[in-house]
C-alpha cells in the first residue's frame, strides 16, 4: 500500500502534474455546461461569437462528435493539421504527467574547490574523555638503560664508568641528559618538507596517558619530565570500521592506527569532503596452522567442578609428517574435522581447537585519507569514508626512511626512524631505504605488563613493539597479562568469543585475531598530535624545532543539493519539444513566405466568427464581412439573432438601404456587381474571393450584391435590387436577401 511517507519529489510533481491535467480537462467541460445552463436563445451577435468561442474550445465537440470535429467532406490538409495538433496536445498532457516522475534531488559536489581554516574537534567519546591535555612544555624524554646506564646517541650526557676483575663503579657526574638532541631531531624529521604538512614524525606520536617525574637524583639539574603510562578507556575491536578518536584514526577493518590530531572544517548545509596524507602503523601477521588440535568435551554431569574433560592433543600430521628436509611447493593437510559454529557449550558435545604458530611486525607507511564532515557535533561528525595506499609514478617520490643503526642491543633503547632527506644518507649510524613502507625496529619483551614506556616519553619508538609482546599474552589467567588491559581472550565476551570462532578456521583469519588486539590496545596508548593547525614548539629538545604559527586555507569539496533527472522519463519531453521545434519553424516559414501573417490569421479569424457569418446573411446590408472589427461592431454588434428556431433568424430591424459597392459610399445607378457569387447551398464557398471592400450577398440563381456598410439611407433609390422584406423573419436557405 502506498503511504504519504513513502512519496518522493518526483512523485508528488507528477501527481501534482496528473491533478492539474485532470483539472484542466473538467474546468472546460464545466464550464460550458454552466453556459449553455444560462444562454438564451435570442443574443446579439457579439454574444454569439463568444458562446461559439467558448463552445468549441470545449471538449464538447469530441465528446458529441459534432461538426466541427467531423472528418468527412473535411479538406485533406486540414485534416492532417487537425489531427496533428490532437495527436500533439495529448503528447504534451501525458508528457506533463511523466516527465516529472524523473526528477530527483542528490547531494553533489561542487565543481571548484573551497579553502576553509579548520578548527579543532574535541572528542566527546570516553577516548576523548580519557586523553590527558598536551604538555608539550614537558616535551619529549629519552632514557637508554638496560642492565646499566648507557649514553643515548648525540647525548650530552657524562658518564664515568670503571671495572677490573671484581669490581664495576659508575658514576654520572653531571647527571643524565634526557633531552633529545637537535640532529637527532632534523635528521629523522626532514623528508616531511616534502610532504604533506599532516604526516606525522615519529616525535608526533605521543602517550594518551602519562605521569610527570618532577625529581630524580640522577637526572640532570634536576630536570622534570614525562614518562608514559596507560590508562584502557574503550574497547573497539569488534567495531569493524573507521573511526576518529581522539589523536587517531582507528581502522578495524584491516587493522592499523593512522596519527592525526582532528581538525575539521566550518559546518556546511550539506557537509564537505578532503583528503590529508596520514601516516600510519600497522601490524603484520602470518600464521601457519600446525596440524595440531586441542580435543576436549563439556561434561555430561555438572557435580564434578570441571570444565572440560578428555582434553588430549590430536596430530593431524604436525608430527607425523613433520617434514626433515626444506618442504616443496604444494598443498597443506587437508583439515580432517569441521568445526561447527555455536555459542552454547552442551554437555556431552565434543570441541576441537586448532593450533597456529604465528610472527608479527609493525610496519609503518603513509596513506591517502578521505575525509567527510557533516554536521555539527564536533568529531562525532567526521567520518573517515576511504583509505588508500598512496601510488607512486617515480622512485623518487617514495618516500626515504631513515632507522637509528648503533652497535647497542635493542633491550638498551629501540632505535629512532622517520623520513629524511638525500642529504642525510651519509650520515654516520644511520641506515635508509627508499621504498612505500619501513618494518619498524624494536625489542618486544614477553615480560612486559602494560604498553607504555615508564623510564621515557617517546611513544614513536616504544608503543609498537611493546604491545605488540603484549598481544601474544592474552592468558585469563595470568594476572599481570590483565592488569591493565581488558580480556581479549573470549572468556569474559561472549561476542568477542564468537568473532575469534569465526577467525579460528584457518591461519590467514586467525593472524587477524592478533592484529586486531594490537590494534585495540595501540588505540589507547597513543595519540598523533599533528594536524591543520601550527603545533606548539616541543620543549625538552637540544634545541626547539621550526614550526609554522600561520593557519593555513584547506581545499576541501563542498557539497549542494542539486535537482537531476532521469532521462528515460524524458523521452516523451524530448519527442514533444522536437514536434513543437518542427511546427515553430514550419509556422516562422509561413510567416516569412507571406502565407500566414497576423492580417490573413485576423481576416480568418473575423470571417470565421458565428456572429460574423450570421450577421453577414441576416443582417445583409448593414455591414461587409471584410470591414475591420471597429466597423463590424459599430452597426451590428448588438444586432440580435434567434438560434431557437430551425434556422437563424434576425430578432432585429436590418437596414433597407444598400451600401456602397466599395464599401465608401452610396451605390451609383447603372454600377455593376464587382464579384458574382453562387448560391447559398453552394458545395464550396471561398473566403480567399473576399476583397476588402467585397460585395457579399446571397442570391437567388444568379446576380451579385454590393458592399455593406451603410452610407445614408438617401442612396436607397439608387439601389438596383428588390429586397426581401424584414417580415419574413429567417434566412431561407432556397432564397431570400436580394433578388
């Protein structure tokens, strides 16, 4: 059933459009009917011509088949153009009906771009809620320590150590420098000069959440700073989607966190599109499924306090075909037992859990973001509609990643990387690679507790590789594993449970279980604080990088309501205007030819009027049938004519005198007729003949009559016909006028 909610644009406009055809098919109906209702059978002449108008111009006539619709008798020519301008007119009242029907409003994007200055957008999520303010007075803090203090590269740091066979003293005479040095600074921040300004260094990646160390008695001066610490705010592993947050830009669809600091630009009616060059860290894992399964059943009775019972390892060729030598090119172990998907654990069911061995990475690379702003809620309205690697055409245009290469172990401090320039290649311990993407370096411990970093504040070398150890201690059991993360094991989510199900059937899946842990808790570690907007110098650096304090103009897309159509429903329009084309040049070349001008259309007009031709025959010596309508009017207008008898009769005195045949003057004895014409009941009657002024009259057999309009009756005696008496009352169709 059609409901009013359901109408669109296009279907209302084409109601309306049925309504108005209807209505402008009863309103000349009506009306007519209201007139005849009215009419008289005695009117003057100028009614007359009127009632005929409004009669005809009815559809009257096509619903009583009456002359003037008639076909037979009917010129081959005037026929043709009759039934064209029919054919036409029902064309146009169909066409106004369903063209309306492709009409269609759309939301489009303007053809020129827009420059807007972007604002900051808070983030009223509890990702939002839970990020700590940006203490960029602090700044960044580095501190390389492992079994014992090591002086972290270009560091000013001073330290005295001394060791013989028993004994190993150090000493920090002038305390540990945890400043960031400024080469360290430029060299693995100076390829962003040419980028983007919205990618990210690694020293614009920072913790969501942090603790202030104000003293410490082996810091230098006594030197405050920050170290990192984690705080889990929300869960966003079973979301599947793009998100902005606060700092980020989740994705977990295919996993990964792109860093930028949301800025969006002014609200607009119908919101705006742009795209920014984010970077982005991802995880990389490839699993290989072992062939191997964990076996086990619920039990039948409840009493025994177990869980599970018969757990037993089941090898369905893990060991048995462990390959000894380099295994070929071929298929795996075909897997021997379905896994059936359910969320109840029934007793007495059986259960089988396959086994995976995987390795992860954390790769870094910059994606083109498409971004889309609509509405007025802050980041509640950005949307993040694609994301796409960025397609280099040259070598060149790939960007040049740079990685810290010093001789200490990884446990001692994870090296420093970003994107540099060509003229930094050559430095001393550093190693670059022109290519789309960098597997980040780093040491992940197992024993790590939670994420953060909780000697330094430089989440950019940190965050990846310590969360990443972390994703694989997933154990419910273990306390410190869940000590600041929530249970990403299934055990307390049953959703959660059924999403890693889903994942478990094969090894490719399965490598997402982990990517997308890493990805849920990276999303509460950290932020991106590059944006739109100029940054705030970071203190705590050897010396303060350059940034730019001018607001910059964003092009962005803006998007309008636009009003489109279908064309299928305009083919009627178009076969319309193409027939209304065709006769508007046809009719212009009338015009130009001289076959059609507005004086033939008004002679036409006056001479094909009811009241006109009645007058002309009842009213015979009053006025010429190609006098102007001024001349017509003055003697016969209000002349009256009966229709209520069999024939037309004149209600009215007509004049005795005749006219000039000229049409100026009286008539001159001994003057000839200029025109004979034929009878009344003759087949055909021309009014091409008619001349201005012509002599017109109805005869008898034969003779002519003389033009009409009266001139005195003191001519009278020099009229050369016997004239029918005015008492006869009608025009008889055998006779009367002049004889």
């Amino acid at each position: 059933m059609l409901k009013i909610e359901n109408l669109d644009v296009s279907t209302v406009a084409g109601l309306i459009a049925a309504g108005v055809f209807i209505v402008q098919f009863i309103i000349p109906t009506v009306f007519p009917l209201i007139l005849v209702g009215f009419l008289k059978t005695e009117n003057s002449a100028a009614t007359w011509s009127v009632v005929s108008r409004t009669l005809h111009a009815s559809h009257w006539p096509v619903i009583l088949r009456t002359d003037s619709v008639g076909v037979q008798g009917v010129r081959g020519s005037v026929r043709i153009i009759a039934t064209l301008e029919w054919i036409l007119l029902s064309l146009i009242s169909v066409t106004s009906i369903v063209t309306p029907l492709g009409l269609y409003q759309t939301v489009l994007p303007q053809d020129r771009l827009k420059e807007e200055t972007f604002s900051y957008a808070k983030d009223l999520s509890p990702m939002g809620l839970g990020t700590l303010p940006r203490r960029n007075d602090f700044g960044l803090s580095r501190f390389c320590f492992g079994y014992k203090p090591e002086i972290c590269p270009w560091s000013e740091t001073v330290f005295i150590e001394e060791s013989n066979a028993t004994d190993y003293t150090a000493d920090l005479p002038e305390g540990y420098d945890v400043r960031i040095p400024q080469n360290i600074t430029e060299i693995y921040s100076a390829g962003l000069s040419k980028l983007s300004n919205t990618v990210s260094s690694v020293f614009d990646i920072q913790w969501r959440t942090y603790r202030k160390v104000l003293k410490s008695s082996i810091m230098r001066e006594g030197q405050p700073y920050l170290i990192g610490d984690y705080r889990h705010l929300s869960q966003l592993v079973l979301n599947d989607a793009w998100e902005a947050v606060a700092g980020l830009i989740v994705n977990t669809k295919t996993c990964g966190i792109g860093f930028r600091n949301h800025t969006t630009p002014p609200p607009l009616p119908f919101g705006s599109t742009w795209t920014e060059d984010i970077l982005f860290i991802e995880p990389e894992t490839e699993c290989v499924d072992l062939n191997i399964t964990l076996d086990f059943s619920i039990p039948l009775a409840v009493d025994k306090h177990e869980d599970i019972s018969n757990l037993s390892i089941t090898d369905h060729g893990g060991f048995a075909n462990l390959a000894k030598d380099i295994p070929s090119i071929g298929l795996g172990p075909i897997q021997i037992c379905e896994i059936e998907h359910t969320l109840l654990f029934d007793p007495g069911t059986e259960w089988s859990v396959p086994m995976y061995s995987c390795a992860s990475a954390s790769k870094a690379s910059i994606k083109t973001v498409l971004f889309r702003y609509n509405g007025t809620e802050s980041l509640h309205s950005l949307d993040i509609v694609d994301i796409k690697p960025i397609k280099y055409s040259r070598e060149e245009d790939k960007p040049l990643w740079a990685v810290e290469n010093w001789t200490m172990q990884l446990h001692y401090l994870n090296p420093i990387w970003g994107i540099t320039l060509p003229e930094h290649a050559n430095q001393p311990n550093i190693s670059t690679a022109r290519q789309e993407f960098l597997y980040l370096p780093g040491h992940g411990n197992y024993r790590y507790a939670i994420p953060s970093n909780e000697a330094q504040f430089l989440a950019g070398v940190d965050f990846y590789s310590r969360i990443m150890a972390l994703a694989y201690q997933q154990d419910p059991s273990s306390v410190s594993s869940t000590r600041v993360t929530p249970d990403y094991s299934g055990a307390s989510n049953l959703a959660l449970y059924n999403k890693w199900q889903d994942y478990s059937h094969n090894n490719s899946m399965a490598a997402r279980i982990i990517n997308l842990i890493w990805t849920d808790i990276s999303a509460n570690a950290v932020v991106g604080i590059k944006s739109q907007l100029p940054s705030e110098p970071l203190h705590n650096l050897a010396s303060k990088r350059d940034e730019s304090t001018t607001r910059v103009q964003v092009p962005i897309t803006v998007y309008t309501r636009r009003v489109r159509f279908h064309y299928v429903y305009g083919i009627l329009a178009f076969l319309a205007l193409s027939c209304s084309g065709l006769l508007a040049l046809i009719s212009l070349t009338m015009m130009l030819i001289g076959r059609a001008t507005p004086s033939t259309m008004r002679r036409f007009l006056d001479q094909t009027s009811a009241g006109w031709i009645l007058t002309t025959f009842l009213y015979t010596n009053d006025c010429s049938p190609s006098a102007s309508r001024a001349n017509w009017l003055r003697p016969v207008e209000r002349k009256q004519i009966d229709l209520g008898g069999q024939y037309p009769r004149a209600a009215g005195e007509p004049s005795r005198v005749p006219l000039d045949p000229r049409g100026v003057g009286a008539s001159i004895a001994g003057h000839s007729p200029v025109t004979p014409y034929g009878k009344l009941n003759d087949a055909s009657i021309s009014l091409h003949s008619l001349s201005s002024p012509q002599p017109y009259s109805p005869v008898n057999n034969q003779g002519a009559a003389v033009s009409y309009c009266n001139q005195g009756a003191d001519l009278a005696h020099n009229f050369p016909y016997s004239h029918v008496p005015p008492d006869s009352g009608m025009l008889s169709p055998q006779g009367g006028g002049y004889s």
